[in-house]
C-alpha cells in the first residue's frame, strides 16, 4: 500500500471517527501527541487542545455533520473539500443559541507522518456563519421586542 493510500485511509478513519461516531479514543489514538492544530481563530496543540475545540464545536452544533466532497493524498499530506451543516443549539462566540440550521464549507490540509495526524490547517467561512447566525439572533429579538409591545 502507497503512503498516500495510508494516509487518505488514515484521513478518512478520522473523519468519519471524530465527527460522524463522537470517538475519543480515535483523536488520542491518531493525533501526535506535539501536533499542531490550525483552526479558524484558534491554534491547538496536541489531543486534549483538539477535544476542546471539537467539544466547543459539538456543543454549538449538536447534530454537526460532515460531509467530504473530494479527498486528494500526495505524500505525507491529505487535502480534503467539505460540506458541514447542523442545528445552532448551543452557544457560539458570543452568539446565543438560535435553534437556526446552518451550512457551511470549508477545506481541511493534514499532515502525517508514521500513522500519526502531526499537523492540520481548517479554512471555512467562519465570519459568515457568524453573521449568519446574529442575523437569526437579532431577527428573534425585535420579534419577542415586537410580541411584548402588543
């Protein structure tokens, strides 16, 4: 098997494990214990930084799903389009929940090495879910103003 069939399985694995089956054991399992993590807003560096962003992400979006729209593996790297979407549950950056469901996407750059994630970068629109979200946030609040004037 070519390194880059391993690692677009490996890739592949923890996808589908971290986000799809809310597996633990698979990110202390697979991420280096010095990886690095360069996510929207936030930089995290090895596997209990990582459950803290996931677990502030999870608790946003409780239903978040992933979808991977295209995976290319040359190397020690993995680059893969994606597609997410969940139900804005819980709060995000300031923004209380809004029980609005969003989309959004994003591509996602990994780097392994001997079986190990060492360090990915995540791109996604983050300012638009945002604004998306203050949006439905606002739009709520002039509505319960308006109910209450009546």
């Amino acid at each position: 098997m070519t390194t880059e069939t391993k690692n677009a399985e490996l890739a592949r694995r923890w996808l589908r494990e971290i986000w799809d089956e809310r597996n633990d054991a698979t990110i202390r399992e697979l991420l280096h214990p010095a990886a690095v993590g360069h996510l929207e807003g936030l930089t995290t560096h090895g596997p209990e930084e990582f459950l803290a962003a996931r677990a502030f992400i999870l608790n946003a979006f409780p239903d978040f799903k992933l979808v991977v729209e295209d995976l290319l593996a040359q190397g020690e790297s993995v680059v893969f389009r994606w597609a997410a979407s969940g139900t804005h549950g819980g709060e995000l950056l300031g923004v209380e929940p809004t029980n609005k469901r969003v989309s959004f996407s994003g591509i996602t750059w990994m780097r392994w090495s001997d079986g190990k994630l060492v360090e990915g970068w995540d791109c996604w629109n983050q300012g638009g879910v945002l604004a998306e979200l203050q949006g439905h946030a606002a739009a709520a609040a002039a509505a319960a103003k308006a109910a209450l004037a009546t």
